[in-house]
C-alpha cells in the first residue's frame, strides 16, 4: 500500500482505476493536473493498493473461477472501495482481464460488484488489454530511430505482445499463455529441476508460434516488460538501490515537475543468471531470496521461461523495466479526452 503526500484540491479530477488482475488486483487514485506541459506526468498519484487474490487459481484451466477465488475477489473490492471513499474520488474504473473474460461465470462476479458497490467492470478483449497497456509503457521508453522494441506484459492468464518503433505499432497479439495457466497445466513451482524448461519449451514454440514470425520479421533489439513480473526481475538484478536524497539535489525540480518515470534498464546478463537459479531452484530457496515478493515465488519461474524463450528466438540487446502498464495507459487516455477503454462494448 502506497500513498503520496497530498493536499487534496477540491477543484481537480480525482479518478480511481481497478485492475482486476488473473493473480492480483491493482488500484490507482490520481489527482489530474491543470496547465501541465507536454512530456509531463498530468496527474498526481494519491494512492495505490496491490492485492494477491489469485482469482484464476484452480479453474483457469477450465474456464471458471472458483466461489472461494469470486469471494476473494469481492472482498478485494470492497477493501480497495474503502480507499476510494476516503479519497473522495469522482470517477471509479474497474477493468477485468484475462480471468474474468475466459471463464463462464465472470457475470456472477460482475453482478455481485455492481450490487455490493455500484461498480461497472468492464471486462475488456486480448488486443484491448495490449493497447492500453502500450499506451501506459510508451510513456516511459521512446527508442531510437530505426530501432524496433518488443513490449512485453506477463500476466496470470495471458501475455500481451507489442511489437514497435518510434514511427508506428507493428504488430500486436494476446496470448492465453499466463504464469497461473502455466502453472495449471505443468505443476512445476515447488523444485522446477534442470530440465524443466525443456519440458515447457514445445509447448511454448505451439503457443506462441505467431510471436515466432512475428520477431523474424521484425527483429527487435530492446525488449521493455511492463510491470508485474518485470518489477520482481528488476529489483532481484539490480545492484544497489538509488541514492533519493542524492538524486534530489541533483534535480531538485524532477519531483515538483512530475515527468513521467522512464523505464529501468535491466542487466541482462544478470537476468540470464536469475533466470537458471530460479528455474532450477525450489520454492522455499525463491521465498528466502531478497527482494522475492512472496506471492510471486512460485509464479515467477514460469515467466522467467516465457522471456528465455523469446531470448532464444531474437537478438535482443537491451531489457528495461517499465513501471507503466494497463493502468497508466486507461489514465492517458481520459487526459486525453479519449474514452477510458478503446474498442470496448
């Protein structure tokens, strides 16, 4: 749970955004700023909130989500509505991803919100899901001309991939190959072993065959994960964390300003050597790692495969981490006059 100081201004958009995640559920609350210049952040973050629910766990496989995971959820909710009262938030977005848009009995879920707190989820499709979350990664990395970057979101349920360049998006696709579908279908998150990955590897090159053609076509250089996963790998490869009060004085004005965060180089040599230990460690061994979220040791094996395989299929040179994702990019979007969700019926 975070929070920004604040003097809540009775006269600025106050907007809360929901994502209910396959694995977590995320709020947002920001204050819209007036007269903000272009390049910069236009809101003011007030208060953010991460909650494990694992709503997929045990029936994504199947298509359901199980009455303990729904009630999990709408306690989520009710929690994150709380914060959204006592922040005085005029405008409450709930979006519902890979989970809820699979299984066969998301509507019991989305009924149940609206009569408990008067919220709409709007449960969006795959190529919606990657929009908004380029929308929200874009503003943190802007590559250089020529070069071409692969954006890449590892969920529970589903992988969005985007593929671009400073010019123009060159492709998208949504993947329902998640970590908790993953983890369903191979049941590897105690000890993994060393041939663990070979094992998911021909189910990968299935999967995500069209991503194959897709990064032959286009070779990209610079890969930048968005969020989840990608915030564990970085804070795991990182060698030392930023000096605040060092970076204050040299910038003094960064934080009044409020630029947008730009996206963490992750080392990638460091990452390839994660990758083999967490791969090939046990659960308990990942639990007492440093800097292990303890609701992602047994997910984040599965999501190290998914980057080693494309790692294998490209010639990647650099990998940034992007703190922006879904819920930037929805937020972007009302700055800019645009409706919340693109495509959305």
């Amino acid at each position: 749970m975070k929070t920004e100081s604040h003097n809540l201004d009775p006269t600025l958009r106050r907007v809360a955004v929901i994502d209910c995640g396959t694995n977590t559920f995320n709020l947002r609350i920001v204050e819209f700023l007036k007269d903000v210049e272009p390049g910069y952040r236009p809101w003011k973050k007030i208060f953010s909130l991460r909650l494990p629910v694992r709503l997929g766990q045990g029936g994504i496989g199947r298509g359901v989500i199980r009455p303990d995971r729904l009630a999990r959820g709408l306690d989520a909710i009710g929690i994150m509505r709380e914060a959204i009262h006592n922040y005085v938030a005029d405008e409450v977005y709930v979006i519902g991803t890979s989970a809820l848009r699979d299984a066969s009995n998301s509507k019991i879920f989305t009924q149940e919100v609206f009569n408990r707190y008067g919220y709409q989820v709007m449960i969006i499709s795959g190529s919606t899901e990657a929009e908004l979350i380029q929308t929200g990664s874009a503003l943190t990395y802007t590559p250089e001309e020529g070069v071409n970057v692969l954006t890449l979101d590892i969920g529970g349920g589903s992988t969005e991939c985007i593929l671009w360049n400073n010019n123009q998006i060159l492709w998208t696709r949504s993947f329902d190959v998640g970590v908790a579908r993953l983890k369903e279908l191979f049941k590897m998150s105690g000890l993994f072993g060393e041939d663990a990955y070979e094992k998911m590897a021909p189910y990968l090159d299935d999967m995500l065959e069209p991503l194959l053609t897709a990064l032959i076509n286009v070779k990209p250089s610079v890969l930048v994960g968005s969020s989840g996963s990608f915030d564990t790998f970085y804070h795991l490869t990182k060698l030392t964390k930023p000096d605040r009060k060092s970076s204050q004085k040299q910038n003094p004005h960064k934080s009044l300003r409020r630029v947008f965060h730009e996206a963490d180089q992750i080392d990638i040599a460091r990452f390839n050597e994660l990758s083999k230990v967490i791969i090939c460690n046990s659960l308990n061994d990942r639990l007492n790692m440093e800097g292990m979220p303890p609701d992602r040791a047994d997910l984040i094996p599965y999501a190290a495969a998914i980057i080693l395989w494309i790692e294998d299929k490209t010639d990647l040179q650099y990998f940034y981490r992007s703190k922006y994702a879904i819920r930037e990019g929805l937020l972007y979007r009302l700055y800019q006059g645009d409706p919340a969700v693109p495509s959305y019926l």
